[in-house]
C-alpha cells in the first residue's frame, strides 16, 4: 500500500493518452470553422471547350 492506504498502481498507456488528449484541449486555441483560402477564379469569358 502507498500513502494513505490507496493501492498504487501505475496508469495503462490509454489512460495516460486519455489524459493527454484532455489537457490538450483544455489548452488548445479553438480551431477555426470555415474553408481555408481563396475561391478558385474561373475565366467564363474564356471557353474552355469549343
């Protein structure tokens, strides 16, 4: 037994990636919601197929 009569035991790695991944978005700035860049530019005055 440990400290205070609690049994240690040392954590599975998918506890500890668990805890990870939930600091991290604790501190993570939001990612933004919308498409990145410009538009593509499309030429209609310029045909394509003729």
């Amino acid at each position: 037994m440990g400290k205070r009569g609690f049994v240690c035991r040392e954590a599975s790695p998918k506890e500890v990636l668990e805890h990870c991944l939930r600091l991290a978005q604790e501190v993570a700035p939001p990612t933004p919601k919308g498409k990145r860049g410009r538009p593509w530019r499309y030429d209609h005055a310029r045909k394509v197929f003729s």
